[in-house]
C-alpha cells in the first residue's frame, strides 16, 4: 500500500494491518534485470531443459 493514498474505509478493510508491511520486500528491477539471463540459463540447465 503506498502510505500518501488514502483508501476508502470498505477498501481498506481488505487489506493486511500496515504492520504487516514492515517485512515486506521490494523487487530490486535493476538488479533482476542484470542477472535475467544468467538465471534462466541456471533454471534451464537444472531442470534439465537444455
């Protein structure tokens, strides 16, 4: 939940407590994007694909 949008309440009943949020974590795009590649080449070869 982005904390500057402040959602109805019958929404944001639907959502965790804001506690929950705490552990959360953020995809790293930048860094996904560098090692894409090589990931799908380590998958492939373990499951046998190649």
């Amino acid at each position: 939940m982005n904390p500057d949008v402040e959602l109805p309440p019958d929404v944001a009943a639907k959502f965790p407590p804001k506690e929950a949020y705490k552990s959360a974590v953020f995809i790293d795009y930048k860094k996904d994007a560098e090692i894409s590649d090589a990931l799908k080449a380590a998958w492939a070869e373990a499951v046998g694909a190649k």
